[in-house]
C-alpha cells in the first residue's frame, strides 16, 4: 500500500501515539539492542508495516536470517516507502532507512546482503509492526 500524503505530527503527538521505547527509536533515531527485538525472529508469512504510519514497508519473503540480531530484508516491499539519509553517527558512515512517509528512523542499509539485491535492511523491530497473512 503506498501513501500519498505525508504524515507529518507535533512530538508532543507522537509521543502520545508511541510508548517510550518506540518513540526513542523512531523519532530520535535509536536502536533495540541485538537479538530482543520481537520480530528477529519471526518466521510467519505477511507484511511488515511502519509502528508510526501504516506504511507497507517489507513482506516476509524478503526477511532473511542475517545473523545480526536485528530483522533482515534484502528488499522493501513499496520502494516508494523507504527513504535513505547518509548518518554519520558513531565515527561511521551509514546509510539510514527511513520510512518515506512518516520520516520515521527504521534501521540501516548494508551492501553485503544475498542474492538478487545484495543489500541488507537492518531494521529495528521497534520500528515495526506485523499483519500476518491470513492462513
């Protein structure tokens, strides 16, 4: 599903909207340590969706065990959904992921993810939510 407008809110909103811990994540680009977020592993069929907007971001048939403890995709499922920024955090230089349509921080983008794409969307499960498919 691709949005056409942007969603745009106060902090004070978004703050309302999310609880702590996705808020830290989403608005202020953080990240849930390694292996704890509650989609690294999952393993059921469906869509992957922005916490913050809705925005369909990835489908299970993208995910793919990186081992690097954070959900993995070697590509989104609306391109029009995913943006990048250049982050120079940390004394490194990244690709940030965000969502396109709500400017929420998803994760990072690696070139050293498999076949067909090569790439490896790191995201945060916090980032996330899950629709599965309906079995």
């Amino acid at each position: 599903m691709t949005q056409s407008k942007k969603v745009e809110k106060t902090k004070a909103e978004w703050r309302d909207q999310l609880d702590p811990e996705t808020y830290r994540i989403t608005r202020e680009k953080g990240t849930e340590p390694a292996f704890t977020g509650k989609y690294h592993d999952n393993k059921e069929q469906g869509i992957y969706l922005c916490v913050c907007c809705g925005a369909e971001l990835f489908h299970a048939n993208e995910k793919y065990n990186s081992g690097s403890g954070w959900p993995s995709f070697w590509q989104p499922s609306v391109k029009e959904n995913i943006a990048t920024e250049t982050d120079l955090g940390y004394g490194m230089v990244r690709t940030e992921v965000l969502c396109s349509q709500c400017d929420a921080h998803l994760g990072h983008v690696f070139n050293d993810g498999p076949r067909p794409t090569g790439m490896r969307y790191c995201i945060n499960s916090a980032s996330l939510t899950f629709q599965k498919e309906p079995s």
